[in-house]
C-alpha cells in the first residue's frame, strides 16, 4: 500500500506542475506582437507535455488515487470535498488543452487572461486539495 501512495503522490506532482507550466508557457508563447500563431517548435513542445506528459501524470493519478480509496477505506466528508475539487482540476487541464488549440490555430485574443484565469484557478484548486488532504476538516 505505500508504493501506491508514492505513485499518486509523484503522479500528483507531475499532473500539478504541467498544469501550473503549460498556461504560462502558452501566454508567453502569444505573447504581443506581430506573430499571432505560435511557432512550430513551440506547438510541438506544447502538446508533447499536455499529450505525453500531463494526461498521462492525470489518470495514473485518478487512477491510484481510486485504487488507494478503494482499498483503504470508508467514505468521509472531506474525501467528497476533495473528489469535487479533484473534478474542478480535470475542468482545469480540459481548459488548458483548449487554451492550447486556440494559440496553434492563432485566436490569441483573450488567450494571456485565460491563461492566466486556468493557472490561478490550478493554483487555488491545488492549495484546496492540500488543505484537506493535511488538515482533514471535517
């Protein structure tokens, strides 16, 4: 049961820091100027850590994460708290994926405050997640 604990917990961090890099990465990459469809280079980069990368990290953690619920135990109210919070960083990495496809096919405008509006939210889904985990409220 530990090392099922240590895959979702590394899973966790990689899922979270793709999720924190890829908005960043994305508004710097549209960033102002004349060149309104990002190079290359730069999409390839991109989608090889949302593909190869994020997704991957996401359902090994989903994944061990049931697995660990499963085995361990009884259904509390702050477990339910994390599930749905859990669901709002799935809703995160969705719009992140997005974010991506509208910086390839050029629709930049509006791109840097989504980008922007994803990662803070990733950021504050990430500390709720903490919390509960940690401190186990209820």
């Amino acid at each position: 049961m530990p090392w099922l604990k240590v895959l979702h917990l590394a899973a966790v961090i990689v899922w979270c820091g793709a999720l924190l890099y890829l908005p960043a990465a994305i508004a710097a990459a549209t960033g102002p100027g004349p060149a309104a469809v990002i190079e290359s280079t730069q999409r390839r980069i991109l989608r090889w850590i949302f593909n190869l990368v994020a997704t991957p990290a996401a359902l090994v953690a989903i994944a061990s994460g049931t697995a660990i619920f499963v085995f361990q135990g009884p259904i509390t109210l702050w477990l339910l708290a994390k599930l749905a919070i859990v669901a709002l960083l799935v809703l995160a990495h969705g719009l992140t994926g997005l974010l991506i496809l509208r910086a390839e096919r050029g629709l930049s405008r509006g791109v840097r405050v989504m980008c922007w509006t994803v990662g803070s939210s990733t950021l504050l889904f990430m500390g709720a997640i903490a919390f509960l985990v940690l401190r186990k409220p209820f």
